[in-house]
C-alpha cells in the first residue's frame, strides 16, 4: 500500500486548489498520476502567461 505524499501542509493546499481535487483525494494519489497532472498544469500555465497583457516598461511593437 502506498503512504501519502511527503510534502508540506501549505504546498498541498495550493496543489489541491490548482489541480480542483480535495486535499484528502491528492494526499492518497499515486505518485505517477500526481507527476502526470502537475505536468498537465505546467504546460496550461505558459499559455496563460504568453495572453498577458505586455509590461509597461517594454515599448509596444509598431
């Protein structure tokens, strides 16, 4: 049987809240599915970050 996750309380809560799974749900996941969603959020997080609005201290393309 597998143990549960050994990570912090604080970076359950924010990987619970991001991956939309109840704490207890993400604390018993296997470790395979756990890698496999996190990578699943990593490759919807840049896509996100390329839609950001532009700094302003960089000059607008003309």
């Amino acid at each position: 049987m597998s143990q549960p996750l050994q990570i912090s309380a604080e970076t359950a809560v924010k990987l619970a809240e991001q991956l939309k799974v109840p704490i207890e749900h993400l604390m018993h996941m296997p470790r395979h599915i756990l890698l496999q969603k996190m990578a699943e959020l990593a490759k919807s997080q840049p896509q996100a970050a390329d839609t950001a609005k532009p700094d302003a201290s960089e000059p607008e393309p003309k």
